[in-house]
C-alpha cells in the first residue's frame, strides 16, 4: 500500500510511476504497496520540549536538484527522553515559490521509506502545493536510512504448490514454522529496538518533525498505513493539525484480526477491471491459468511461476495508470515459453521477478503491526478467515490473507496498542477536525468499509470517494472531481463537498 506492496508500502506517489516502470522492464523491481487501547496514549513530558531546529544539507539528484537532507534525533522511549536515540533521515524539496508551511507524507506500510521518495511525491502534486509548501519525507524509526535500523529482519514467503489446486489451511500450517523461526531470528537481532517502532511513536515522530521545521500545525497526506500514523497523530495531538488527507485508509476501529478483512481487497478490485476494463481483466485471468498449468523453466533450475505473476499483479491492480501496460507484460510471459531468440530474451527478463514477496509478511510489516494490535488469532481462527477469504477472492483471498494471519508468528514483542476510535474519550478528541477522507470504492488493498469508518471517526470530515480500484486517489488519477477537490483543501483549507467521483480511466 508508491512501491506496491500491499496495504502497504504503498510508496503510494511514486507507485504509480514504480509500477509502470516493472512492467515496461521486468527488471526493475516492483515498488509499489488492527485496535487496542481505549484512551490515547499520555503524551510524555518529553513531548513539550523544544526541539531543535532542522539542519538541512545540499543532497541533490539528477531527478531533484534541490532535494536537501537532515536527521532528527527522537527517544527510543519518549517517558526517558534523555535515554538512547533514533537517529531519522529527512528530506526536503523547497517549495517553488515562498512557502506558507510543510506538506509531510507518509507512503505507507508499515515499511515504507519517505525520505528517499520525496521527489516522486513532488513530481506528483500539482504546481499549486509545490508552490506552497516544502515537501518533506522521513524515514520512519528503525527504518531505512534511520539509525539504527531493523537487520535481518525479512519478508517472507508461503511455501506454496507451483501449480494445481491449493490447500490453504494446509499451505497456513506448513508455512507457520518457517515464519515463526524467520521471525525469532528478527526480535534476537533488534532485541534493542523492535520494541520501540510502533505507530504511537511514530506519530510522535512527526510532532517533532513539525516543530523542527518551525510550523505551529502540520498539514499532512497519510497513505494506506500512513492513515494509521494520521488518525493517532489527530487523538494525540489534536489542536496542532492544519490540514490532514486521510488516503487509502486502514480501519480505525479494527483490530490485528481485522487485517484479514483486507485480504480480498485485490478480487475486489479484480472484480472492478471486469467490468472497467474487461480485456485487461481477460488477459491476467488467462496468463493466470497458464502458468497454474504450467510454470515456466527459466533455465539454471528456476522457474516462473504463478506466484510470481501474483505478486506483480498485486502492485500494477490497484494502480490503475499501469493498466494500459499489463498486456504488455503478458505478452512477454507468453513469449518466455518458446523455443527462440526472444523466448530467451523474456526468461531472462523474467528471471528477475522470481522469488519476490510482496512484503505482507515478515519484515517491518509484521512487526509493526505486532507492536500496534495487541491481540493475536489461534490457529482455528486464522484457519477460519483464510477458507472464508479464499472462498470470497478465489485468486488472492487465501493468499494475502494466509500471509496477514501469520504475521506474528514468533514475534515476542511487547504490544504498544494504538488508541482506537471505540473510545468516546477519543471520538470527542477528534470530533471537530476537518480532516479530509479519500477512498476508492474497490481499493486493491484497503476497503472502502475501512474508510466508511474513518469517516465516521471523525464527525467534521469530508469523504471523498472514487469509483475505482485505485489505492490512494489523490494525483494517482485522473479525475478532477478527486483532485480538484483535495487540492483547494490542502492549499486554501476549502472544505471539499465530498461525494462519489466517477471513473477516470487512465491514459
């Protein structure tokens, strides 16, 4: 939930354009993309301390030659701010014209890295924000160019048949040990960090963040699990929000266990390219069916498999501008089975996307979202979701939803719960912020029920919806009737009117 991973990283801005990229050239990587605590979380003391002023340095890129970069320190801990420190990487792009304030984002997750986007995003928003605002992305805590950060600490993959019928509930046990030992291996490595990455921190995070770069409120774009940091960030710190876009949004009522209603987002919006755009739709179904009867011999004992097509196809489906390109790709498939000179030239393009994850499991996925729901599923219970999903999304229902309910296998971590907006203490917290929500009504990754309930959360939101499979809407389509909307909000804090935006299809 932009590099593609699910609900995810969706290093959502750059997503689109990262996508496109993968399928023009298989050999780039796929980059694309639940409650506990009743009341907020106590601010600590150390919130109310001044923070020092950001120092930015010259970091240019052939892309963005006035990109800058700093690092905030934060507390492991924000009750001990005078213990052990995280070291955040930041950039900047200056805004174009004299700047009224920052625009902070988050691409989503957990995982996902905002400092090294920062200009995809800018390349993104229309000329009316450059013009406003300095865009600044962070990477989060114990992520990425932040010090320290997660080690050995990977994403993960089922053990799954490379062809023929599945049996999910037996695909779930013999995955469990695997994962579990995978996961051991992460909290032994980070015994001294992992413990401290959870969203409330993070959205802590960000308060520092904005006072470092000196504005008195934040103006913020959450996306997919950046939402989860937005709605926190609003329950802990109320009066200091400017302007908040809530895109693509995790359920702030939910629980770890409600991850698995996600898990047929992607048929969802399968079922949406049906009838959008039936051809495209046609031609993953009978690439699909290929490879289930047949994986391809890619040479040097590796093959191509479903599975792997599925986790490309789990980044370019909620991206709807890759549409156009996906028969492209297909094609090549389909070429990497003959016995020619451009047979060979697509094996070995495709021997590149062999053996990928699509990042739900393992990783700072997994521990993230550990730390930030404290209850866990038995096996029965993640038995029963996973029939039910794979019944439901009969192409990705058993296999995203076998990678949620794994995910805290073998993580011992210590819960840090994220408040949750079940609590009237909360909703009465929140109740007069204008935050704007935005929502595809068939998002590949978060469900517009999910979002239904954001809207709720907050009694003076707007939603803004979109008739599509798009995950996070905001410049990631073409439509106007989202775009225009957003945009006047961000800059002028014109409430949107809300509604439901037509398809726009791209291109």
């Amino acid at each position: 939930m932009a590099r593609r991973r699910r609900r995810g990283s969706a290093l959502a801005a750059a997503g689109a354009l990262a996508v496109a990229a993968t399928l023009g050239n298989p050999t780039t990587s796929n980059a694309a993309a639940l409650p506990g605590a009743t009341a907020p979380p106590p601010a600590p003391p150390s919130i109310s301390r001044p923070t020092p002023p950001m120092t930015w340095r010259p970091c240019p890129t052939p892309e963005a030659p006035t990109l800058q970069c700093g690092t905030l320190a934060v507390p492991y801990d924000y009750a001990k701010p005078s213990g052990a420190k995280f070291t955040l990487a930041v950039s900047k792009l200056p805004a174009t014209g004299t700047p009224t304030g920052t625009l902070f984002f988050n691409p989503g997750g957990p995982g996902g890295e905002g400092a090294r986007v920062v200009p995809f995003v800018a390349a993104v928003v229309p000329p009316s924000v450059r013009e406003r605002f300095d865009i600044v992305g962070w990477d989060p805590r114990g992520l990425g160019g932040s010090k320290p950060a997660l080690q050995d600490c990977n994403y993960l993959r089922l053990t799954l048949p490379t062809s023929g019928p599945v049996d999910w509930v037996a695909a779930r046990s013999r995955s469990e040990a695997a994962v579990a030992a995978a996961n051991r291996t992460c909290m032994t490595r980070n015994a001294g960090i992992i413990n401290y990455l959870g969203t409330n921190n993070v959205a802590r995070d960000l308060d520092k963040l904005r006072e470092a770069v000196g504005d008195d409120k934040v103006t913020y774009w959450g996306m997919s699990y950046g939402t989860r940091i937005g709605y926190v960030y609003a329950i802990l710190f109320p009066g200091r929000i400017r302007a908040m876009v809530l895109d693509g949004n995790i359920d702030p009522k939910g629980t770890y266990a409600g991850l698995a209603q996600g898990g047929v987002a992607l048929d969802s919006a399968l079922t949406f390219m049906r009838q959008a755009s039936p051809a495209v739709h046609k031609s993953i179904m009978d690439t699909l069916q290929g490879l289930d009867a047949a994986p391809i011999d890619l040479g040097g004992g590796v093959r191509y498999t479903r599975w792997d097509y599925l986790t490309t196809m789990s980044g370019v489906i909620p991206s709807e501008e890759s549409w156009p390109q996906i028969k492209g790709f297909n094609d090549t498939v389909a070429t990497a089975r003959l016995d020619t000179p451009e047979g060979a030239q697509a094996r070995t393009r495709l021997k590149a996307q062999t053996g990928r994850t699509d990042q739900n499991l393992g990783g700072a996925f997994s521990v993230v979202n550990c730390l930030d729901y404290a209850d866990r599923m038995t096996p029965a219970a993640q038995e029963d979701a996973i029939k039910r999903n794979a019944l439901v999304g009969p192409v990705f229902g058993g296999l995203i939803t076998s990678e949620y309910v794994l995910g805290c296998s073998g993580l011992t971590v210590r819960p840090d719960p994220v408040p949750t907006t079940n609590s009237q203490a909360n909703l009465a917290r929140i109740a007069g912020l204008p935050v704007v929500v935005a929502n595809a009504s068939n998002d590949g990754s978060t469900p517009m029920p999910w979002a239904m309930r954001m809207k709720a959360s907050f009694a003076s939101s707007t939603l803004v919806s979109y008739v599509g499979a798009q995950h996070v809407i905001w410049m990631l389509t073409p439509s106007t009737c989202v775009n225009d909307q957003i945009t006047n909000y961000v800059v002028s804090l014109t409430r949107p009117p809300g509604g439901v935006c037509a398809f726009a299809p791209a291109g």
